[in-house]
C-alpha cells in the first residue's frame, strides 16, 4: 500500500528543512492519490524535474518513486510542461525544492 500524496509531501518538507533546505507547495492536489511533482531549482537560475516513474520502472515496495523529466533547463521550461500535466491530471502536487541535493530526499529510477 503507498503512502498517501499529503502525507509524502508533509514528510518531504520536514526532510528538506532538516537538512537545511527550504521547500514549499506551490500547488495542492490530491491528498490521497494526486500525483506528485517536485521543482528542484539551483543557485545558477537552472531547475530540475521530477515526476511519478511508470509503473513499470518502479518497485513493487509501495515507495513513491520519480523519474527526472527536465534537466537544468530554465523555470519556463519547467511551467510549460506542468501545464501540459495539468490539461490532463488537475489534482497534481506541484513542490519546489531549493536545496543543495535532492540525495536521499525521495527515490529516482534510471530511465536508462
């Protein structure tokens, strides 16, 4: 059984500010199943993200896992694509990150 999306993203947060990052919901989906996507923004201006990994790229532990979808591109990059996402799932989570790494913050599979 997966975690619920509000409680994942609660525990994210408290995750970042611990190790001494700042993390804020930019937008609320969901709280049982919305999907979840996290905004992981850099010093130089350039941001990364991630999305849910498909099914078949996740493990079968109930873990919440995320595939990077955009790679140091600039922020409207990252918008243009979440209002693609947002066409189609309405009830997404959108989290920004600023933080010096995303290291054992939340699981990323290899799409490779």
């Amino acid at each position: 059984m997966r975690l619920r999306s509000d409680i994942f993203v609660s525990a994210l947060l408290r995750r970042v500010f611990s190790a001494g990052g700042f993390a804020a919901v930019e937008q609320r989906g969901a709280e049982q199943a919305g999907a979840i996507f996290i905004r992981h923004r850099f010093r130089d201006g350039t941001e990364d993200l991630y999305g849910p990994a498909p099914q078949m790229l996740a493990d079968d532990d109930g873990e919440r896992r995320f595939e990077r979808r955009l790679q140091r591109v600039e922020a409207p990059d990252v918008d243009t694509l979440i209002a693609r996402e947002r066409r189609f799932d309405s009830d997404l989570w959108l989290i920004e990150l600023d933080t010096e790494t995303i290291e054992g913050l939340f699981g990323v599979v290899n799409a490779d």
